[in-house]
C-alpha cells in the first residue's frame, strides 16, 4: 500500500519507516481493499512517552486514524495498528451489512 510518511521537526531513519510500511502492510490481511495512508511523527517536549504516531488510513468511502503516544516510535506505532485493525474489523462488518 502506498504510505506516505511525514516526520515533523526531525528526520526519521529508513529503518523506522521501513518499520511502520511493515505494520500497516499487514492490516491489508484484514481488508484489502485499503486505498493507501499517511503517517505523522512527531517529538513532544513534554514527559517521557513523548513521541507521537498518527496513522490515517483511506478505505473506499471512509477513512480510519489512529492517533497513540509512547517511549518510542515503534511502541507508538505497535498501538496505532492495532487500533486501525479493531477499526477495519468495525467497518467491515458495517460493508457487509450495507450501511456504508
């Protein structure tokens, strides 16, 4: 799926990104017919979970986010996935019923 991934006042690592394409790659098992996402890194100032992943993915006719906060990018982005696939679970079910 087509990712696009934005680091707001840093410059995220190839391994990070490869890291996140990954996670959200394997949410397709879910639902294929994802149209493509964004993702948005960003450092807090403030406490120790201070490193924030935003994910919004596009479905046909609706679009999912996830928006988690943790020690690390990766921590961050482990919860935003899984936050995404409860939601396809949710919208799928909502496809096959016919009220989307």
């Amino acid at each position: 799926m087509k990712l696009q991934v934005h680091s707001i006042h840093f410059d995220a690592d190839r391994k990070l990104i490869d890291f996140i394409q990954r996670k959200v790659d394997k949410l397709e098992t879910f639902y294929d017919r994802l149209v493509d996402g964004e993702v948005y890194l960003r450092l807090n100032n403030e406490g120790i979970e201070n490193k924030t992943v935003e994910i919004k993915l596009n479905v046909p006719g609706s679009q999912l986010f996830a928006k988690e906060q943790a020690r690390s990018f990766e921590a961050a982005a482990d919860m935003a996935t899984e936050a995404l696939r409860n939601q396809i679970k949710k919208f799928k079910t909502k496809v096959k019923a016919g009220r989307v």
